[in-house]
C-alpha cells in the first residue's frame, strides 16, 4: 500500500471519491472550457469589465494631471498606491507558494488547486505592477530605472530598495509565467485532443508545442518541474522581503524594522491563501467542480490561513513590544499613535480581520463550513489591504517633526485606480476560468488512487522522485 | 491521417495499454528486447518508467547551473560597473562600489537566468516544440491526453521487423497494436 | 510689455521708450527713441506687443538698445528677436546689475538694492549702506518684486470707467487747472497717503502756494498718527522717535509690535537681536517685556509677556509709573498725580514691581516702548517715562518729522469726508491709498465721493475706490519711477527706476506737479530738483547718491533728549477713561496691521497670500483671533464663522482659536477680504473695516459676537502646534545655560560610533554649512518669501496648501511651549534642507536624481527625477516638495519676468528642496575663478534666506575654513544638530534659544 495513500486510522479520507477516473478528470475539467459559458460567469465577467473601465478612466487622468490627482500629500507622499501594490504582491504570493513550496512538501492536495493558484499569482502581479508604474510623478521617464544606456549616460541607483523592486518583482512575474505554462503544456494537449473544431485544435495544439506524453519528454519535463519549484520557493520569499526592505531600509520609526521581511512575507500567504479560497469558493458552486476542489482542500487551506493569521498576529504584538523595549521616543509614539491616533480606527479594523476572524478556524464545524469560510476569506483580504494601510499612511502622516505632521484624504481618482484594480483581476481570470483547464488535470491524474503502478516497489529503486505531485516512495 | 492512400510505408507500430501496471511491464519486455528507438506515452508521468524504459538521468540540472551562474557573475559585473566604475556617485555618504546593497538582485538574476534555462533547456532537450509526429497519425492516439497508454517503436530502429515487433508487442498484453503508415509521394 | 501698452510720455510729450537710466535724462535719446518706437510699432503686429514672451521681451529690448544707439538704422526692418547690435551700457546678458534705491514702508524708508538681468528686476535685496535696511528687509519687501510683475495692475488710464489715455488726462488736467487758478483752487482737495518724500513734501507745499483755497488731507488706514501726536503733546512740536535697542538691556513693550508691522521693524530687529546674541554663556543679553492683546511677533520673542486687552494699556502704563515713582522715586515730576491710584485689576502685582525694579536698575540702559495704536496719552506717558529713566537721548533720540500732517491721519479724512457730504469738494485727487475700502466705515467715504463734481484716483490696481472716481490712472510701481525718500534718521536716498513702467503709469510726485503747474513734471526732473535744492550738486554727486543709494549728509535734525512737558501729559493722561471692565458680553476688538497684506495694499500677492502667518500659520486667510478661554467660554472652535456687530456694524468672519490672545478681546487683522484687489486677492479672508470706526480705529470695546453655525476651511501650513517633548527647538534659561553651557547636546546627543563603511572625505575644498540661531530668530517669515524669490518657488494655492502641499523650500516652523494654552511660549524654528551628509533621502532614489555633490551639497538633478517620492518620504525633517501638479502652468508672462533665470522653473511629477542657492555658490565660485582666486572669501557666497534675515540669525559658509563665520558659530556650546541621533550627519545646525526670564517673575 503506497504511503500517499489515506491512513483511516488517524482519519485521513481519500482527497477524492473513487468515481473520479482519470477519464472523469479530463472530462468534468475540459467541459468548463468547451461548453456555453454559465450566467454566473457572464456575471463575474461583465461586472469585472466594468471596473475595469473605471480603472482606465482613473489612470488615464491621473497620467493627464498628475499624481495631485490623488490625495497624496507631503507627509504622506506615499498612500494607496503603494498600499495597493504590496496588498496585491501579497496576494500573489499564494500561488506559488502552493505550486511550489507544497509540492517539494509532497502535499498531492495542492493538484486540484494550484493551476488556479498559478493563475492568480499571474493576474495580482499584473495588478500589482500597475502601481509603482503609475505612482511616479513622470511616467514616461519610468525606463530610466532599467540600466539601460542613455543619453545621459547615467545608470540606475542599485543602492535603492525600490531599485530591487523593479528586479524582484519582474523576475517574479517571469518566473511565474514560465512555471505557469509548463504546467500548462500537457494539458493543452488534452484540450486539443479533445477538441473538435480547428480553431480549438488549431491554438491549443500550438500551445501544446507538440506535447505527446513521451516518458523521455516527462523525464525532462519534470526535473524542469522540480527545479522551477526550487527556485520559485526562495524566489516567493525572496519577493516580500524586498517588498519590505522599500520600508525596512528607510529611517521611518515605524518601517524601520528587521521583522519587516518574515511579518510580510507571512502576511503575503495569508492573504494569498484568503484570496484564492475566495475564487475556489466561487469557481466551484458555479461550475460544481466539488468533487475535485473538495471540501477537504478548502479545510486544509482553511488551517493554512489559521497558522499565517496567527503568525501575523505575533508579528503586530512584537512590533508594540519592540517599540517599548527600544525607548526610542518616535518608534513608541508611532505605534501609540497607529492604535490611539486619528487612524485607529483603520488599525483595529486591521487587527479584527486579519487576528481575530482566523482564529475561528479553531472549529472543525465553522471550519469547514462554506459560507464562514468564505465570510473570513473576505474579511482577510480586507484586513490585509488596511495592514498595508496602516503601516504605510500611519507611520508617513506623523513622524519626527510635529510641524509636517498631517492627514491623508483619499481621492475619487484613488478609489478609481483601487476598484479599477479588482476589475482588471476578475477580468483576466474569467478569461482564465472560460478558455483554460482551471485544473491541473495531468497532476490530478496522476494523483488519483491507483494511478501509479502498484506493485512495483522491487526492481525501481532509481526510480524518479519528483513525479509531479505524488512523487512518493513506494511503501 | 489522410484517406486516399497512394503508396505509404510503415513509420511507427503503436500498442495500446489501459493501466499503468501493464504500460510498465509492457515498457520492460520492450527494454528487454533490446530496442532503442521507442517511446512511452501516458497521460501523465508513470512511477518508475524511466528505470523500466532504462533510461539515463536527466541533465537538464547541469544547464541550470550554468545559467544560474552567469546570472550572479552578470549582476555583479554590471552593478560594479554602472555603480562603481563609469559612474560613481556618492549616495548616502556610501562608497559607490558598495557591496551589501548588491545582494538582492544578485538572488534575484540567479533566479530568473536558472528559471530560463530551467523551461527552454527542457524544450531544447525534448526537441519541442514540434508539431508534427508519426504518432498523431493515429486515431487512436489522442487518447494518451485522456486516460490511455501507448509504447511506440519507431522504423528507424535497427531491431525494428514488421512480423517480430508486431509479435513481441501483442506478447506483451496491449488491448491494440496498430501500424502508423505514412504517404510517401 | 514695456514698448507695448506704454502710453508713458516726455514732459514734452514725446513717447518714452525703455532706456538706460542716462539717456532717460538726455533729450536726444528720447529724440532717438520717438523714432525707435515708431519702427517697432510698424515691424510689430498689435497682438504681439500684447502677447508677451521672454523672449520677445529680451528680443525688443534689444530691438530697442539697438534702435535707441543708432541713428542709421532705424529704417532696416527690424527683427523680432535681434542681438544686441549695440551692447546697452553695462548690460552684459546673463550677468545681472544691482541699483540701489528704496521703499517706502509705513512711514519709514527701507533701502533697498535690486538686481537686474537685462533690464528685468528679480529680487531685491536690503541695501547693506542704509541705516534702516542694513543689508536686510523686511518680508513685504522681498514680495515688492512680485508686485512690480502683477499682471492685474491698472494698465491704462480710465474715465468713467472708459479706457482713456494719458494725453486725455493732461488736457483735462490743463482745462482743470485753468479754471481752478481763477478762484485760487477752492475746491480743489488731495488725499495723500502720509509720506517721507521730500520731493511730495515739496510738491505739495507748491501746490498749496499755487492754488492758496485748495486743501491736502493726509490718510493712511495704519499709521504714527498717535506717535506724533503724543510728541506734539510731550515736545510740543511733531518729532520723529527713533529707538536704539542695541543699547538697550531691559525693553517693555506696550502693545508695540516693533518687530514686525511698527516702523523700522527691520532695523529694531537687528538691533535687539544684537543685544541678545550670546557667543558664549559668559555674554550678556537683554530681556524684553511684551504686554499686549495679540500675540504679536514680538511677543512671541518676550522672555516674559502680559497678555492684556488694548484698552488696559494705558492702565498699565500708568499704573507701572506709579509703581516706579512711589518704590524707586523716578522723577515724573507734575505728571505723577495723573497715574497714581489706577485699579490693578487683571495685572499680577510682580508684572508692576519687577518691571518696575527692574527698569530703575537699568536706567539709560533700559527703553519703554508703545505701539500705534495706543492713544497718543500713553506715548506721551512713555515719552516722560523714557525721559525720567534717563533713556532719551541713549536708547531713544527724537528728530524732527518730515511730515506733522500724518499726526492728524483720522480727522484729516473725516474733515474731507465731511466736506464731500456737504458738497463742499469740486476736485478731489486720491493719491495712492483706496479709502472708499479702508477709511473708517462711519465716513461712508465711497457715498461721499458721489457728491464730488471730479475725483482723480491714482493707484496701482483698479480698486474698490477707483469703481468710484471719475478718472483712475495707473499709478507705477516704485521701482518704475523716480522718487525719493527720507528715512526717520535723516538719510536720504533716491528711488530710481529699473524699468520703464510696464503699463505705463505715474507717481504721485508726478500728478501733484502736473496740478502744481511745474513745468518739468517728470519724476527724473522733480526728484533732481529736490536733489540740488538739498544742496547735492553736479553730476558726479548725483551719480554717487543713485549708486550708494544713500546721500552722505543727513538731513533731519537729530533733536536728542527733549524736555518733556509735564503739564500737558498729565493733561492728556487725565483724559484718558478707564473703560469698563470686559466679559464674554463686553468684547473688544483690536484692530491690528497684517503682517502681510499689511492695510490691504498688498493683497493681490500670491506670495503674501501663500506665506503662513507667522503665529497661526494660516494661509489664504486672516481670522477673529480668540483666546483659549474665551473661545470657551463663547462656546466657539477654531473655523466657526462668528458675526461681530457694533452699533449696528458687523462683520462675519472665521473664529481661529489663538494661544495666548487676551481674554476677552479679539484680534483683527486688516487688509483682507478685499472685493477689487484683483483675481487673487478677491474673496479671500474677511474684510474687518466695516468695524472701524473715527472713534475708535484701533480698538473698541462693546463688540458682541454671534455664533453663527456655519464653519469654513481654513488652510494651515502647520496643524499641530506641539513638540511632544521631542528636542526639536531647544532652549534653556540663561541661567541654565550658564551651568550647562552645552544643554542642547545632552537634549539631542550625536550617536558616535564606528561608521560602517569608509566614510566620505569631506575635509577637502569648499564644504557648506549653515547654522541657524534660534536665540536671534524671531519668526519674521522674511526668508520664506526671500527663497521663494531667489528660487522660483511656486505658489499652489489655498486647495493645496490643505492638502499639505505647500512648496516652500524653507519654512518657519512655530511651536508653542507650556502647559497653560492661555499663556505659551513661542519657539520658531528655521528649517529647509539640512544638507546631511549621509542623506536618507539619496539611498532611496532608483534612478540617482539625488546624490552628494563633493562639496557636501545634497543635490537633485530636476531632469533626472522621475518622481516615485521616496525620498520625501525618507526625509526625517521633510524638506521636500514634490510637484504633485503642474503648479507653474499658465503663468502670467510678466510673472515669468519675475523669474530667476539661474534656478530651473520646476515641471510637475518632480521633488524639490532647498540646494543652499547653490547658484549663488557657482557664481561666486566663477567670480573668483575669474579674478584668478582657488578660494572663496568668507562672505562671498551668501544665501537668500542668510541675506534677507533682519536679525542676521542665519549664517552660511564654508565649515572647513576654521576662521569662517559659519565655523565659528558650529563651535560654540550652544551648537546642535537637529535629529542628531538618525545619524544623517546634517550640515545645518542650529543653536539653542537662550531665554532670560527676570527670577523675580513668578510667572
């Protein structure tokens, strides 16, 4: 009996019921993509098209009349937009964490929810690179932050965080990318050979590249597979803690912190995992694709976002302690002023969500009970935007000296370029959801009850280890 | 696969199997019989086939190194130039050559060149894209994407014998074997 | 344009064109130049001479200096950008020229030195040889600049309403004159505004000898009128008072904003900033009593203050008197049973017996002092106090007044308003002033002006008065016109033009010699008449006066320590009643000069408007200053609206609850709210003349307030008015000081430790500093607007400025110190770029906009900025300003003449801050290349906000020169750096203020 295999005794259940074949799979996943699309699609995706038209309307005035047009200020020269940005990094995060930190965990639970999670991470990059494009005062001078050789014959500053950014944050999103397709690949197969009118047969085959299921390709493909994971779990790391350097490396009180790099990067999954069970929650009552993102993957998610929720909370109450223990007057006030000032309010909305809500995880009962789950999803991804808030608008709007100290008064515009946001996300991923497998059908496949050879353990020792998700030692 | 065949010769034989356990046994008797141009296809990546095709390691990870490496030399060469040799400038009251700040995108390039060589080295290694193959000229064929699994032995090998392959294959309990011909003009 | 709309003319009626001041003098030229001028009005089409661009502007100029030069010429068709053909004398382009001349400034002459590019005027500076500037001015002084370039001012003479020329003006002048002369001018009256013109002086004498029936009123909303007055009552004749402060060592200040909006504020300042610089903690300084309702600038620099409503002033001086006669036996002769038995009330028992003592221990060391407006009684009273200390004489001379008429300012006008009523005016000349906005309300001057056959309004804007005259004329800005002035210590400067004027326009002088019949009206004639009848005679004197900017000889006599008149003060003293007691339903209110729109005369200055007021920082707005407790008590918070009414007057304005306001009394400021002061200054604050009255122009009792339920905006630059026990602004007493002669570095320690990394070497070549001194400072805001002029700092506009998007470079910032917010202390605190060494501000930028230069200047490449704000961000003392629109779009084209042609105009999306004038620092540094120096003189590079500072309170140099001045002041005990422990290692330091309470106040 294989060690992936359910252990009854401690009560572990098969992630999926035994009428799921692999036949089942290709079939319940591809017909999302080849049937009519349901109302609740056309929903989503006209709601999203709208937004998305905000977003264009808010972003073309911003560049006409510039960044006044938000409610930007000196103290607060930062605001909503660099909240935006890392809130939507954040929420990225999850989907390689799922993708690649699971699967060098050997958790075969992520298959039926990382090409999603993939997807995710594509879209909120895309969302995310959108701010610090459009906050800076003259866009069309925003090259000059890639060394790239110029007239004035000056170079980038590799010195400066936001410098890093420009590096991390795009190699995330090629990384990303890359990983996303490959994973892709045999799956476009199935879709053209599934398909039945040439247009179909015609773009997928092109995306498959050929893709013929041959071992010697699979023996390549999954060390690449391997690799990739390798590299996207520090990368996925690597990522918020640069995100937090922009505000760890400065002199603020209240950013100049070392605990910046592990309390973001916590957060960033907490946020990632609310984000992605939110889209689950939805995608599978409109397409019913229980069987396959079953309430066990939810449940497991949900203890995810128990921990990260929790370690968050650990990193708000030190950051207080630390403020304390330094007796540095500007740190202490800082924090004094995030839970007493005029944005307390912003702050212990911030805690609610983001500590409190979690912890209802606790029971197994609201744990897995659909409308809680998605309730706290919600609230989370709420509570991470304001986290982002506070840290950002609470520590700029009082510093060191009294006499600069102000408020930050948001704009229509600011509100445009936010919701607009959300509206370019939901629009790139209803896209996602019609025309691609939302479902890593070759992954799920492999990690059904049976699919591998069973009694095999004799004569394969060499055997491959990383086979996909279920790359498991025969028991 | 086109219908009026004028003259056609033989390119592939393809044998198909309906369960893992018989695709690797089958894999092994092919092994076995010394072949060297065949292939195994499955819808996804079967347990121990590589050990049963007798395959060799994959050295994708040799070409990941190496871009890996060209990538920390690349952002240290570069940050060191543009900071610290053609146009210095004092920043913070730091040397311009500054070491520490380096670090970061020194990780970050490592990344991005080995996740290149990563995907097309495995391309590069699979010969893909390629869009055209003996074994799509079979109907049956499409079902490897599905829940099928095929062994293909191509013409080319030097074992290759129309009666003895056919036979051999047939021995070793596929629910099909088929001869994929091509048109020649 | 200068060639454009200028219908300016010759005495003999030739057009005038620009020139160089020389040939303004020579017929000839002005023969050439008729003939220029009419080449350029046939090669230039009409929209273009009114569409102005620079470079049009420098093109004609030189157009013009071509033409002007050479005879030959003048028929080649001309160009409209030509090079200087023939290079005008002096002009080199690109290298600007200086002309010293000066400003007439509430009745005191400021001299002033202007700098020129091309014929184009950009900055003023203090005129280092004029006694009452020394090389400093005063912040309405640095916005003069912005004036000269208002594109609102009157372009053209109008008629009743209909645009006229200037040739239409004189012949109605002729016709006018005429039959005026037939009945020896009756019915002829001017209003003048007080003046220290010698040439007005002498015109107007003329005038009346011409036309013997015609009368001239005198009329200002805030002037000496009491002053003069009061010596008119103590000496018996009119005097000028002349303080000396730097010899003084214990100074009460009785309602006296000397500081600020009082005459010869910028010298009082140096000078009691002198007698209060501390080299060392073994120095001495002096201490300064402010009583008054307000909490004025000066006040603010009290090292004790009484806040007590204007009407108990007089209470207090008496009572004070009193209190020196019986404990100390000064000698006040018969004016001592005139202050004896006056009720305490409201005033501490040490505010009368340490003041006291402590004044008789100083006498001839020590000055009492009284503000405008107090009534002339308690100037007299001070005259005598002054006097009996021994102080006339030492710390205050007296000379004799230019101008006695200005003592009768308020009856002046209600005798001409009365006659107006009474149809008794025929011909009335409004020089200068706007009285249908600012007389006293009672007059109801502009109603009056119906009943006037003919009024003739010369002012500079098409103001509210101007709607009601028959004719307006353009009147031209002092640097467009010859004039002279006469400051109160007798020296004499003359006013020369630095362009023709951009509209054309007149001077006062000019107008009054056109109705005296003089012959030769123009400025340039008048002014070298007056200026040889001073005896200055020749052409090398007259050279000599326009250069130096000040004559040798003095010209009032200096009249030192007058007898005092002991009788007729007590006389004036027992007239003065004790007005009742006040309560929150007996309000007074205080009518005070603005200290930036002054009496509204400047109120279309977006750089006035803009400037923070100094104490409650608020911008594009005045307000009802309430006190703390009051306000309270009124039930009222900073932004309700409030209607004040008086016997059936009222005005609604914004409450703004003040720290440390007098109880129950109310401060207004004048000047705002104007309704025709042009597009900028329209509508903005509230226009408090309605409740002044002849009876009571500067404050009245019996006010009630009504709450009116409706707040409004107002913009701060600063909203948070504490320190929060950070050491920001440190100060010690002086006694502290003297046991702990370091005190700021224990309060803000300089981390030392082992840097990091190899540290910069920053011991080599030039390295700039700037040290502030917080102990001489006194929160004027004159640097504010000197950087905002010398750098081309933009002006955002109320809306943004509440968004917190003000751009000053170099602000002021003004924290209140103490627990009680009824009586506070004051601690400004000078801040721009601090110029750290290891700048926060450079790590952060991605593309390298900002980085260090050698010289240890913290530099930003404009062109380079992308605008991510990161370093605003990273700033501890934040310091940069981000152009969050395009706040330079559409400007004005003369308001781009303004503009200094070696600082960059700044486009939207990028930060700015403070460089240290780094341009100044080039051209110093150029200068000295030329003159085959490696080095710089301390000295030679000077920062605008260094230079403008009345109090010397900023120093700016070169720190690795040991001897410089900037070096030394680092050195003493007192030095510190802001925010030390960042360890951003800044170049500015400040020293800590020093204040010298009096132990035996148990304040």
């Amino acid at each position: 009996m294989s060690a992936d295999s359910p252990i009854a005794e401690i009560g572990e259940t098969p992630l999926v019921p035994a009428h799921v074949t692999a036949a089942f799979v290709s079939d319940e996943v591809s017909r999302v993509t080849e049937q009519k699309a349901p109302v609740g699609w056309w929903m989503v995706f006209g709601v999203a098209l709208m937004f998305l038209g905000v977003l264009l309307v808010s972003v073309g005035y911003l560049v006409w009349n510039g960044i006044g047009s938000w409610g930007n200020n000196s103290p607060a020269a930062w605001a909503w937009d660099i909240t935006n940005f890392v809130w939507w990094i954040g929420i990225g995060h999850a989907g390689t964490l799922i993708s690649a930190v699971l699967f060098l965990f050997r958790q075969k639970w992520r298959t039926s929810v990382n090409r999603f999670a993939e997807a995710m991470t594509i879209f909120a990059v895309i969302c995310a690179l959108l701010y610090p494009t459009i906050h800076v005062g003259r866009i069309w001078f925003l090259y000059w932050a890639l060394p790239i050789p110029n007239q004035m014959g000056m170079w980038p500053n590799f010195k400066s965080p936001l410098l890093w950014d420009v590096f991390a944050v795009s190699t995330y999103f090629t990384v990303s990318l890359l990983f996303w397709f490959v994973g892709l690949i045999p799956d476009f197969a199935t879709l053209r050979d599934r398909a039945k009118n040439v247009v179909r047969k015609k773009v997928y085959g092109a995306l498959a590249l050929g893709w013929r299921g041959s071992n010697r390709h699979w023996r390549h493909y999954e060390r690449a597979y391997l690799i990739l994971a390798a590299l996207s779990t520090p990368l996925v790391l690597s990522v918020h803690s640069v995100v937090s350097f922009d505000f760890a490396t400065s002199v603020m009180p209240g950013w100049h912190t070392t605990i910046f790099p592990p309390y973001f990067v916590a957060g960033a999954v907490f946020s990632g995992f609310a984000m992605v069970s939110t889209l689950m929650i939805i995608c599978r009552q409109v397409y019913g694709l229980k069987d396959i993102m079953t309430m066990k993957h939810l449940e497991l998610m949900n203890k995810i976002m128990l921990v990260t929720g929790s370690l968050v909370g650990y990193a708000y109450s030190m950051e207080f302690f630390i403020a304390w223990y330094s007796g540095n007057e500007y740190e202490r006030y800082v924090f004094i002023n995030r839970a007493t000032g005029p944005y307390a309010w912003a702050y212990w909305t911030m805690v609610t969500c983001n500590v409190v809500s979690p912890q209802l995880f606790w029971w197994k009962r609201l744990r897995t009970s659909i409308p809680v789950m998605f309730a706290v999803s919600i609230l989370i991804n709420i509570g991470m935007w304001f986290e982002r808030f506070v840290i950002i608008v609470t520590t700029l709007h009082r510093d060191y000296l009294p006499s600069s100290w102000g408020m930050f008064h948001p704009t229509l515009v600011d509100i445009g370029c936010y919701t607009g946001s959300l509206g370019l996300f939901f629009t790139l991923f209803s896209l996602f959801i019609r025309w691609l497998p939302m479902i890593a059908m070759f992954e799920v496949k492999a990690a059904l009850p049976g699919a591998q050879p069973s009694h095999h353990a004799a004569h394969d020792e060499h055997a491959e280890p990383a086979h996909g998700a279920l790359a498991v030692k025969e028991a | 696969m086109s219908e009026q065949a004028t003259s056609k010769r033989p390119v592939v034989y393809l044998a198909e199997y309906d369960s893992p356990d018989a695709i690797i046994h089958a894999a092994e008797g092919v092994r076995d019989a010394g072949y060297e141009k065949w292939d195994v296809h499955s819808p996804y990546p079967v347990h121990g086939m590589d050990a049963a095709m007798g395959l060799p390691d994959s050295g994708l990870g040799w070409i990941v190194l190496l871009c890996g490496l060209t990538g920390v030399t690349a952002a240290v060469v570069m940050i060191q130039w543009m900071n610290g040799i053609d146009y210095p400038l004092v920043i913070g009251g730091k040397p311009p050559d500054a070491i520490p700040s380096m670090v970061p995108i020194m990780f970050e390039l490592t990344v991005l060149l080995s996740a290149f060589g990563a995907v097309f080295g495995m391309l590069g290694l699979n010969a893909l894209p390629r869009h055209h193959h003996p074994v799509f000229y079979s109907d049956r064929f499409e079902a490897f994407s599905h829940d099928k699994f095929f062994i293909s032995i191509e013409v080319e090998d030097k074992k290759f014998d129309k009666e003895k392959t056919k036979q051999l294959l047939e021995s070793l309990h596929s629910t099909h074997v088929e001869l994929v011909e091509e048109e020649v003009a | 344009m200068s060639t454009a709309g200028n219908k300016q003319e010759t005495s003999s009626g030739k057009r005038l064109f620009w020139r160089s001041l020389e040939q303004k003098a020579d017929p000839q030229a002005q023969h050439e130049e008729a003939k220029a001028s009419d080449v350029v009005k046939q090669t230039i089409s009409h929209d273009e001479l009114f569409t102005l661009r620079r470079r049009n502007f420098l093109g004609l100029s030189g157009a013009m200096a071509a033409l002007v030069g050479v005879e030959g010429c003048v028929r080649r068709p001309v160009e409209n950008i030509m090079p200087y053909a023939d290079m005008p004398e002096y002009i080199n382009p690109g290298v600007p020229l200086h002309y010293a001349t000066a400003t007439q400034r509430n009745g005191e002459a400021l001299g002033l030195v202007v700098t020129t590019f091309e014929g184009r005027p950009t900055k003023i500076e203090g005129n280092p040889d004029h006694p009452t500037s020394l090389g400093a001015t005063d912040l309405l002084a640095q916005a003069g600049i912005l004036e000269l370039y208002d594109p609102e001012r009157s372009h053209a003479p109008t008629h009743k309403g209909v645009a006229a020329s200037f040739a239409d003006f004189d012949a109605f002048v002729a016709t006018k004159l005429a039959e005026l002369q037939k009945n020896g001018g009756s019915g002829l009256r001017v209003l003048a505004q007080p003046t220290n013109s010698p040439t007005f002086v002498r015109m107007r004498a003329a005038l009346l000898a011409k036309l013997p029936q015609a009368r001239v009123h005198t009329y200002a909303p805030v002037s000496q009128s009491q002053v003069l007055e009061s010596t008119r009552i103590a000496f018996g004749q009119p005097t000028s008072v002349l303080h000396d402060f730097s010899q003084a060592k214990v100074v009460v200040a009785l309602d006296s904003d000397f500081m600020m909006t009082e005459p010869g504020s910028v010298r009082s300042a140096r000078q009691f900033a002198s007698a209060r610089d501390m080299e060392s903690a073994s120095g001495t300084m002096n201490r300064l009593y402010a009583v008054e309702p307000l909490f004025s600038v000066t006040g603010s620099n009290a090292d004790h203050r009484l806040r007590l409503p204007a009407q108990d002033i007089a209470r207090y001086a008496r009572a004070l008197a009193a209190e020196l006669i019986s404990a100390h036996g000064v000698q006040l002769g018969a004016i001592a049973p005139a202050v004896q038995g006056v009720a305490t009330d409201g005033i501490p028992e040490h505010w009368l017996k340490a003041v006291a003592s402590d004044l008789a221990a100083n006498t001839g060391r020590s000055l009492v002092v009284a503000g405008a407006r107090q009534p002339a009684a308690v100037h007299a009273l001070v005259h005598a106090l002054n006097r009996a200390l021994g102080n006339a004489g030492k710390t205050v001379t007296y000379g004799e007044a230019l101008d006695p008429t200005e003592a009768d300012n308020f009856a002046s006008i209600a005798a001409l308003a009365s006659d107006m009523a009474a149809g008794k005016v025929d011909t009335l000349v409004i020089l200068g002033g706007n009285p249908a906005h600012d007389a006293p309300a009672d007059l109801h001057f502009g109603d009056a002006l119906a009943k006037v056959g003919t009024s003739i309004h010369v002012s500079s804007h098409d103001e509210e008065t101007a709607a009601l005259t028959t004719w307006h004329l353009p009147r031209a800005h002092e640097l467009e016109t010859w004039g002279d002035l006469q400051a109160s210590t007798g020296h004499y400067t003359v006013q020369q033009p630095m362009l023709a004027p951009l509209w054309g326009g007149r001077s006062d002088i000019e107008v009054l010699g056109q109705l005296a019949g003089e012959p030769a009206w123009r400025g340039h004639d008048l002014v070298q008449a007056t200026v040889t009848g001073r005896g200055i005679n020749g052409e090398l004197a007259w050279r000599q006066l326009l250069h130096k900017g000040v004559a040798e000889q003095t010209f009032a006599r200096v009249l030192g320590a007058l007898e005092v008149r002991d009788g007729e003060v007590a006389g004036a003293l027992r007239k003065l009643t004790d007005a009742p007691a006040l309560s929150a339903s007996n309000l007074e209110v205080v009518f005070a000069a603005d200290a930036k729109m002054f009496d509204g005369r400047y109120a279309n200055s977006t750089w006035l408007l803009e400037l923070p007021d100094p104490q409650t920082r608020i911008t594009w707005d005045n307000a009802a200053l309430i006190g703390p407790s009051t306000a309270k008590e009124l039930g009222l918070k900073s932004g309700d609206m409030v209607r004040l009414s008086k016997d059936g007057a009222s005005v609604d304005i914004v409450t703004w609850v003040q720290p440390g306001q007098a109880p129950n009394s109310i401060g207004l400021t004048l000047g705002w709210g104007r309704k025709k002061a042009g597009s900028n200054g329209n509508g903005h604050g509230f226009d408090v003349y309605p409740l002044r009255t002849t009876a009571a122009p500067h404050f009245t009792a019996g006010v009630a307030v009504q709450k009116l339920g409706v707040t409004y905006p107002l913009s701060q630059v600063q909203e948070h008015d504490s320190m929060e026990g950070r050491p920001l602004a440190i100060d010690a007493t002086l006694s502290e000081y003297k046991e702990k002669p370091n005190f700021p570095e224990f309060k803000s320690p300089d981390p030392q430790f082992a840097p990091l990394w190899k540290m910069q070497d920053y011991s080599k070549g030039n390295q700039w500093g700037m040290n502030v001194d917080l102990n001489t400072c006194n929160g004027c805001n004159a640097c504010v607007i000197a950087c905002q002029a010398e750098n081309n700092v933009p002006v955002v506009g109320k809306e943004q400025v509440a968004r917190g998007r003000s751009m000053h470079w170099f602000r002021i910032d003004r924290y209140y110190v103490g627990d009680n917010e009824d009586t506070p202390e004051v601690a400004f605190q000078p801040v721009g770029c601090q110029h750290c060494e290891e700048a926060p501000c450079e790590n952060v930028c991605p593309v390298a906009a900002t980085s260090h230069s050698p010289e240890g200047l913290n530099d930003i490449a404009y062109n380079r900025c992308i605008g991510t704000r990161y370093c605003m961000n990273n700033c501890p003392y934040k310091v940069r300003r981000f152009n969050f629109l395009n706040f330079n779009q559409d400007i004005p084209e003369t308001l781009q003449m303004q503009k200094n042609p070696n600082v960059t105009v700044r486009f939207r999306g990028v930060v700015e801050k403070c460089t240290y004038c780094v341009q100044r620092i080039q051209k110093a540094k150029s200068t000295a290349k030329q003159e085959g120096r490696h080095w710089l003189r301390d000295g030679e590079v000077v920062s605008a906000c260094q230079q403008v500072c009345p109090t010397q309170a900023i120093t700016f140099g070169d720190i690795n020169n040991p001897k410089s001045v900037v070096s030394t002041k680092r050195r003493t005990d007192r030095n510190y750096a802001l925010l030390a422990e960042v360890g951003a290692r800044p170049r500015t330091r400040f020293l800590g203020k020093i204040r010298n309470p009096n132990p035996e106040m148990k304040s």
